[in-house]
C-alpha cells in the first residue's frame, strides 16, 4: 500500500484505505471515492498541488495533504 | 387554476441549467431564495396549454443531499418540503450526465427515493456514445422505476419528448403514484434501526411521511443533518426542528451501529454505489474501446507546465484589461450623459435647494450606482463565459497552490484579480466559492486591492507631491498596488488564522469536460445579475448619497449668502462688456470661492475640523479631513473635495491646476504641506480605508447582515489609520 500522491501521471491503482477522519470524508466517499474503487492519476498541477485524478469516469482533483492520506494498491 | 410545479435537480455540470433554458425560453425570473444569497431561478415552460400552466423551478446544482453549502442546502431543503416559499413539487425531473453515469445515479438515486413524483432525463447521450457507451434507457427506467427520457439537451435532442410529458401530466395532476423504492442493500443492522427511525418520523412528522424513509436513512448517515444552523429554514414552522426525543433516538442507534461494527457514515454510501455498479453494468453496453477525448488533449494544454500558466495568464490579463480600459469608455458615456441630465435638470428649474438635491443628490446619486455598471457586465460575461466553457475550475486548479498558502481556495484569485478593478463585481463574483469561511475571507479582504477608484487619487497626489522625475511617479504608483496585494494576501492570512479558523475544507474540486459556451445564456445570465446588483445595492448607495449630499450642503448661511451676492453684483457692476480674459477669471474665481467657502461651513466641513485631531498624527489638516469625510462615498470623490476646498472649482477634471495650487499650499509654520512624505501617507491611508458606501453595501447584500460590512469598515479604517500612523511618524523621524 502506498499514498495516491505516489503514484506518476498516467498510473492506475485501486483505493485500499481512507485514513481521513471519518467525519470529514464524507464528501469524497459520496463522490464516488471509497475503498475497491479503481482510479488514474492523471497529473499535478503545474505549481505542484494539486493532483487531478480519473474514477467512475469523470475527472476530481484533490490536494496532495489529503492524497497523501488515500492509500492505494 | 393551480400551477403545475416542476423542479429541475441535478449534479453540477450535468446540463441542467441548458436543458432549463430551453424549456423555458430564456424568460425566467431570476432572484434569490430569501436570506441567502443563492440564486433562485424560475420560468414558465414554453408551449404549455394556457388551461394547464408549468413552471419550472431550478435548484442550484447538488452532489448529494448532505448539503456542504449553501447551495446545496437551499436544494436539499427544497425536495424535502422544508421552504415554505416553495410548494411541494408537482413533479421533480432530475438530470443525469450520461457520460458519468455512477456518481449522478448517486443523486438521482438519492431523490428517486423521496417519493416525490419523479423522471430522469439522460442528458448529454451523445459524450457517452462517443466514448463508446451505449445505455439502454428503457432497461435503466425499469431499473430506477421511473420513466428516462435521453436527451442531448444542448442540440435540442429529447426536448420535444420531455415537454410532451410535462404537457401530459399538467393535464392529469396526481394522477402518477410512485412506489416507493431503495437502491440500498443495507447492512441488516443498518436497515433495521432506518426502519425504526422511519416510524419515528412518520409520528412526528405526518405531513411529510412521505419522505420518512429517506429522511431516516440521511439522519442515521449523515453528521451534520441533526444539527439545525440559521442558514436552513429547518427552523420555521414548515420544517421544525428535530425534537430532542428523536435526537436521543438516531444518537443511541448510532451508538448500537458503531458497536455492531457498522460505519453509519459510509455504510449506505458504500452501499448505494455497490448497486449503481451493478445497474450500470446492466444498462451499459461497451461499443468501442475509450480513446483519448477531446476534452483530455485540450487539458493537456491547458494544464501544462508552460503552456497552461502563460495561456491563463493571457486570460486573466484579457479579462482584466477589458474591466480596466474597455470599460472606461462606457463609464465615462455614462459620467458625460449623467452631468448632461444633471445640466439640463438644474438649468430648467428655479434654482434653489430642491434644484441642487435633485441635480446634486439624487441625479448623482444615481449616476453613482449606474457608473459600475460597465464593468459588473464585463466581469460577469468573463466569469459567465469561463464558467460555462469549464475554464473556470482549470482556474482554481492552477492557482489553488498560491491561494492555498494564505489559507484560501484556488477559486478565490478570480474575485481578487477583478477587485483591481472595482471591489463590488469582485465581492459579487465570490458567490462561485462554496465555503463560508473562504467566502467571507475573500468578501473581507477584497477592497484591498487597489481599484480603478483609487488611480484619479494616487494620480493627483503624485503629481502634487511627488518628484517628477527618475521614474518615481510610475515607482509610486506600482509600490501603492503591491502594498494592496500584501495587505489583501495578509489579512485573508489572518482572518483565517483566527474570526474564521475551523476545519481546513478539502478541495474537491471536479473538473468537467470542456464544452461550448451558450452565448445567449450566458449574456441573460449576465444581465440578471447585473440587475440584482442595480436593484439591491443601488437604493442604499443612492440614500447614502443622498445623505452626504445634505452634510455638503447645510446648514445654509444667509451671511455668506448676502457676501457673495455682493461680491458679485460689485464684479458685475465692474466688467467691461465683453469682459477681458482677466475678468472672466476672477468671475471663476468668485464661484470656486463661494462653493469652497460653503464646502468649509456645512456639516461635512465641521466634520472634517471635529476630527482633525484624529487626523493630526498623520500630518494631515482639516482640509483634508473635510476629503476623507465627504470621500467616504467613494474614493474618487476626494479629489473634487480637494478642488473646492483650495478653490480650484469642483469638477476635478482639472488635476494639473490642482496639484499647482495644492503644491503651494503651507502649513502655518510655512512648510509646505504636501511634501512627499505627506502623499504617501495620505495614499497609504486610501490604500486601506474602506471609503466605498458601494461596497459597504454589497458586502450588506452578500453576507446578508450588517455585522460584516461593519467589522469590514472598522478593520479597515482602523488598519488604514495604524500605518498612516507609522509612516507619517517614521518617515518624520527619518527627516522626510
């Protein structure tokens, strides 16, 4: 297992855990961000952050604090 | 005759505010829901029967009914029959992006089990054709139990079909019953304490049992649905606070989940996307393998390392030279056309105080409120334009790391940048920031930047005491706007360390695929909320106005009246016919006189001498007080102030004659007043004070309370003051 903001541009991997607290998750596990789902990263921002991922075919950015805290296989 | 009520809902992005053009024709009444300022969009359908009229109301885009703003809010309440402003649906059509089928099934799914009379419509088949998805709608109708219309709502496709329906069923109200239905295999022990729930809320709630089950399925998930705050009308008669019984109740049954090992919190999401997998797999059939789309090769670009910061670049600068130079020429039309009516007006009235407040109060008045127009319109069709081409969320995804670092959102730099502009187009445009806290942050922190008001300022006090040469007079003016710059990032740095701490929101940011902007709609868009802007700002900006225009004025006194009238008749009685160059002068001269000699005896002028001991720290005299007095309607206004009080005569087109006179202006030890350390100061001052009625009350307007724009001109005044403070006295102990 290793964070999501390890993973380079144009690589896939399955979410295995969220270690963001539950009470401030709910947001991306209603977005369609839940263990088993199955993503790409696609890029980082030109400034570095954040990090613009693909899942259930649409396109999410998030930034690098809490994808370091999603943790994919 | 009852109306027949449609509500349009749906995610974000999914086409809905297209498809609700078309229905109703670009006729729609748009206005804001009451107390919040989330926009509230309404229309009759177009080619309804006259016996059996439709409206369709809009409801802001919604990801899920756990609402994370108050646009979310306002549409959860809404389908759950909390506003009372709005009746019960009649029929609740929900919009569903083809090409995304999970995550808006996740909605759809989410309303389909209110129970309310419901239709999907499947907008945008053509995307997920071309990215080889064919959906098979009636298999998915039969799966979700209501009735799917596809539809590519951008090209008119479908729209016949589901304006039929709606016809049909304006014909037949109540004729529809929905049986009720989940999309969640709950856990058992999940599903049991939701049964129990769901008796609770019908005995409490009998007129809304309806939506018991989904109501007790969001209580027992959702954190934050127990907690009633002011923004909802959870608290009005329609809706009612949840008693403290049943708080009790979905407290302890999430007490026994929690220690059966049950996640309430992400038991039915998990549950709900696990089935939407499944119907998606069924109504889905793969015809060719995804390529690379479009949309991907333009982000590429638009993205880019290189590419993507100089074309944003180049987009931000388009947009703020339009807002900045393009406007000026509608502006002064309107400045030109405002003072011709105002001479007009005045020439054809007995002169008097009834002359001068209409001609000088309300005419004025008014032409300070319609002044922003030009550059509200040019913001609001860039930010149209950008928001519905989807540049808008590449924008907050570029500059979200800069922004991030004072503790604010990537979509908080649009706002910022327009303030250089003018504060009120920026405050109104904060309305695409979803949190609160970022919000208000951006709302505070905005009239910092250096607007367009504060050039004919920062022009006249240059030239009058700043050397002119070595470039100091452009090195002036950039320091004026980068100290702006800190100020704003500064304070939004401060503000968010401490009035407005609380949980750090998480950008989740979607970025949806680009798509063609709908001219027509983004120009109607344009206009309505220019118009808010006109109807809401400008009563409070005309009264102000009207108010400084009375402390300018009064009180009259007849011996300076008498004096005047002497003076004159003496010139008249004097001048040779035609009168010499010289003549004409001191005539102009007797004019300045008197409008300055007035300026000095009415209230403001009193004003301006009570608070000279304010101003005396800052090396400041009364005169100048009697300019930030009266300038406190807008900054520009300083400088005609200045003008009548040296006598330089009030049109303040004048800056050369009066950077002359303010030149030679000396203090009564004989040093000159405006040296340069007396006109940085002074634009150090205006950099910070609010000075801006206007914004005051668009800040009232948008934060819906008096408490903001308040503490907002308190801060400011204050922060103004301190470093005027600082300057004056550093630079006199430097020997400035």
């Amino acid at each position: 297992m290793r964070p999501l903001s390890s993973l380079t541009p144009g690589e896939r991997a399955v979410v295995a855990r969220i270690d963001i607290p539950p009470d401030q998750r709910g947001r991306l596990l209603e977005m369609g961000l839940l263990p088993g789902t199955s993503l790409e990263l696609v890029r980082f921002a030109p400034l570095g952050d954040p990090v613009e991922i693909k899942l259930r075919n649409y396109h999410l950015s998030l930034r690098k604090l809490e994808a370091d805290k999603i943790l994919v296989r | 005759m009852k109306t027949f009520t449609v509500v349009l809902t749906g995610n974000p992005n999914c086409g809905k505010t297209t498809l609700f053009n078309a229905l109703t024709g670009l006729r729609a009444r748009v206005g804001n829901y009451a107390g919040v300022t989330v926009e509230r969009k309404e229309g009759a359908l177009t080619g309804a029967e006259a016996l059996h009229p439709v409206t369709v109301l809009d409801l802001p885009g919604t990801y899920s009914l756990s609402p994370q703003s108050p646009d979310e809010q306002i549409a959860r309440d809404i389908l759950f029959q909390r506003l009372p402003e709005v009746p019960a649906p009649d029929l609740v059509v929900v919009v569903a992006d083809a090409s995304n089928l999970q995550r808006n099934l996740y909605f759809a799914t989410q309303v389909i089990e209110l129970g309310h009379p419901t239709l999907l419509v499947l907008n945008m088949i053509d995307v997920a054709r071309e990215q080889g998805h064919e959906i098979d709608t009636e298999a998915l109708s039969k799966a979700l139990g209501v009735p799917v219309i596809p539809m590519v709502a951008s090209e008119g496709e479908g729209l016949d079909a589901l304006r039929q329906t709606l016809r049909t069923l304006a014909r037949t109200p109540g004729t529809r019953h929905v049986i009720p239905r989940e999309f969640n295999e709950l856990p058992e022990a999940f599903g049991r304490e939701a049964q129990a729930l769901e008796t609770a809320l019908e005995s409490h709630f009998p007129h809304r049992s309806r939506l018991a089950a989904a109501e007790a399925l969001l209580l027992l998930s959702d954190e934050r649905a127990l907690a009633t705050d002011k923004t909802s009308a959870e608290g009005t008669a329609a809706g009612g606070r949840y008693p403290q019984s049943l708080i009790d109740q979905v407290q302890a049954a999430r007490q026994r989940l929690e220690t059966a090992g049950v996640d309430w919190r992400s038991a039915a999401i998990e549950a709900r996307y696990a089935r939407l997998f499944a119907i998606e797999q069924h109504v889905t059939r793969e015809t060719a393998p995804p390529g690379e789309l479009l949309s991907d090769r333009i982000d590429r670009v638009v993205t880019h390392r290189v590419w993507g910061l100089l074309l944003f670049v180049a987009v931000m600068g388009l947009m703020f030279q339009s807002i900045f130079w393009l406007a000026k020429y509608p502006m002064d039309g309107i400045e030109a056309a405002v003072d011709a009516l105002a001479q007009w007006v005045g020439s054809s009235m007995p002169p008097g105080d009834l002359n001068d407040l209409i001609t000088r109060g309300a005419i004025a008045g008014v032409g300070s409120v319609v002044i922003f127009l030009p550059q509200i319109c040019l913001l609001f069709l860039f930010i149209g334009l950008l928001e519905d081409t989807g540049y808008m969320s590449r924008a907050a995804f570029l500059m979200d790391r800069l922004m991030s670092r004072v503790g604010l959102h990537g979509k908080s730099f649009i706002p910022m940048l327009s303030s250089f502009a003018c504060a009120i187009p920026g405050i109104m445009a904060t309305r695409t920031i979803e949190t609160r806290a970022d919000r208000l942050a951006t709302i505070l922190v905005a009239p910092l930047m250096s607007c367009s008001a504060r050039l004919p300022v920062y022009t006249v006090l240059i030239a009058a005491c700043i050397p002119q040469r070595n470039g100091w007079p452009g090195l002036t003016l950039l320091m004026m706007y980068l100290l702006g710059i800190a100020g704003a990032l500064g304070m939004a740095w401060i503000f968010k360390k401490t009035l407005l701490r609380g949980e750090p929101p998480m950008l989740i940011l979607e970025l949806p695929p680009y798509k063609r902007p709908m001219l027509g709609a983004v120009l109607r868009q344009m206009w309505d909320r220019s118009k808010l802007f006109l109807r809401r700002a400008g009563t409070v900006i005309l009264g102000i106005n009207i108010l400084l225009w009375f402390l300018a004025t009064y009180p009259r006194s007849s011996e300076l009246d008498e004096q005047f009238s002497q003076r004159r008749a003496q010139w008249k009685h004097s001048v040779s016919t035609p009168p010499t160059a010289a003549e004409t002068e001191a005539g102009l001269q007797l004019d300045h006189e008197e409008a300055g000699e007035k300026l000095r005896q009415s209230f403001a002028g009193r004003l301006g001498r009570a608070i000279e001991p304010v101003l005396k720290p800052l090396g400041f005299d009364w005169k100048i007080g009697i300019g930030i007095v009266t300038s406190f309607a807008a900054r520009e206004v300083f400088v005609s102030t200045l003008s009548v009080v040296y006598n330089v005569g009030g049109d303040g087109e004048n800056t050369a004659s009066l950077a002359e006179v303010m030149k030679s202006e000396r203090r009564s030890d004989g040093r000159a007043m405006y040296t340069p350390l007396t006109g940085v100061t002074l634009m150090v001052f205006y950099v910070f004070a609010m000075q801006c009625v206007s914004t005051v009350a668009v800040v009232r307007r948008e934060t819906n309370s008096w408490k903001w724009p308040l503490f907002q001109t308190v801060y400011m005044t204050s922060l103004a003051w301190i470093l005027a403070f600082l300057t004056y006295q550093t630079g006199t102990r430097l020997g400035f």
